[in-house]
C-alpha cells in the first residue's frame, strides 16, 4: 500500500504550532506534500526538515514569506527535481517531484488570483505552462501523482456557493475548463471523485463569518493521477479533526508499491 497526504499548511510555522507535525507522525502516510510554506531555508528547523525520520525536500520562494512547497518521504527516492523550468514561478517555489522508479510524486502550489487581477493573470500563466509539462510527463510514460493546492473548484459539487462564485477567482469558467482538459483530453483522474462522489467534500473555508462551522467551503486541494496508478486507489479521506490552517489535509490509499 503506499499512502499519501496532501496539506497547504498556510505557514509551515503556524501549522507546526497547531499541531501539524504530531499528527503527521501518527498517519503512517509513504509520502506528505505540503504546500504554502512562507518560510525560507534558515527558517527551517529539524522538525520541518525531517520529521519523524522522514526526508524532505523543498522549493523555496525568492519572495520572504511567501509561497513555497515541500515532500516528504519515508522512501529514498532514485531523483528529485525543484521547479519544473520556468523561471517565473519556480521563483515563487511551486514545485517538488519526487520520482520512483516510474512514478513520480509531485507537490504542487498553484497561484491564487484572488489578491488581484494581476495574479490572476498570472494564475492563467502557470496554468498555461503547466499543462504541456503534466502531458509530457504523461507521454513519457510516468506514473504520475499530483498532489496539492490547485486553487480551482471543478464542479458545482466541489463549492458550496457556488452561484456567487461565479467570476470569482477559483471558479472562473476558463479555470475550470483547465481541469476539464486535464482530466477529459490530457487523461489525467481527480483520484478523490472516483472513491467519494458525495457533496460538501471540501478541503478549505475561509476564515471570513463562520464559514468552516457552517462548511461554507470549496474543494481546492486534490490528488490529481495518471490512470494506471488512479486506479488502485481504494480510500480516502480529509481530515477535519482538528484544524492546522485554513485547508484540511487530503489522504489517499493505493495499491502500488515502491
């Protein structure tokens, strides 16, 4: 079995405060990505860099306290790239890969446009740079396991309101149509959808009202895979137990082994 957990951890800091990293060590996960560290390297204690004798690896962002993503992994992997080259936003630390013989583990930071239209156009930059690097890998015949923070509700399911959403960054018509092709043309599987096809799955509230009290969420953070991995998948889960930031952590079984 091989288990994998995703979280963006708004601060890797403040998430360690609220108890990230204890839970980490009890959820016997293979793999752990995170995402959204605002940290820098000399903010990086023992316990960020290799807790509970896992490895980490991590892709910083230039900006201070901004961004920033991270894997960790009870398996040595065979290579692990940092960035995905393009200068722009491997700039910002978006991306760590971890690769297994054929399958490789990827953690993900997609940008928010929500801030301002410039993001947001910045946004449709990544996305338009990324989708030739997810089908190249595809091509190559990698096992493929994206896992992370993509900033996009797909369905109408995966909001709660998501009438008044509708030209709001998350779930703009051509952001959505992104994942459509990624999954209908490019062959990729929102892995959580094919194990739960319940409503009111959602992985982060904003902290504005009562928002998670009363589950006003959206579902954002996803295990996006290639089809020959997708389908050993046989559980998942997101954990609302306790809160280390504004998402909630997405964990996934497979049947696969390293």
């Amino acid at each position: 079995m091989l288990r994998i957990v995703t979280a963006n951890l708004n601060g890797v800091r403040s998430a360690a405060k609220k108890g990230f990293f204890d839970w980490f060590g009890k959820q016997d996960a293979d793999l752990v990505c995170v995402q959204e560290l605002k940290a820098q390297a000399p903010d990086m204690t023992s316990e960020f860099l290799a807790p509970h004798g896992f490895q980490g690896f991590f892709h910083y962002a230039q900006k201070k306290g901004y961004s920033g993503a991270g894997l960790y992994t009870r398996h040595a992997p065979d290579d692990v790239l940092i960035g995905f080259g393009n200068e722009e936003f491997d700039n910002e630390g978006r991306y760590v890969e971890a690769r297994f013989g054929d399958l490789s583990v990827i953690s993900v930071y997609v940008p928010s446009g929500s801030s301002s239209e410039d993001r947001q156009q910045a946004k449709y930059r990544f996305m338009e740079v990324f989708m030739p690097h997810l089908k190249a890998l595809k091509a190559a015949g990698r096992e493929v396991v994206l896992c992370g923070d993509v900033n996009i509700a797909h369905h109408e399911i995966d909001i709660k309101n998501w009438k008044g959403n509708l030209k709001n960054s998350g779930f703009l018509p051509e952001e959505r149509a992104w994942l459509t092709h990624l999954f209908d043309e490019a062959g990729y599987v929102d892995v959580f959808r094919t194990l739960d096809t319940r409503a009111e799955q959602y992985t982060w509230w904003s902290n504005r009202g009562q928002a998670y009290a009363k589950n006003v969420g959206w579902r954002i953070d996803y295990q996006i895979a290639t089809p020959g991995i997708a389908q050993t998948a046989h559980a998942t889960a997101i954990y609302k137990d306790q809160k280390f930031s504004d998402h909630a952590p997405l964990t996934m079984d497979y049947r696969w082994e390293l």
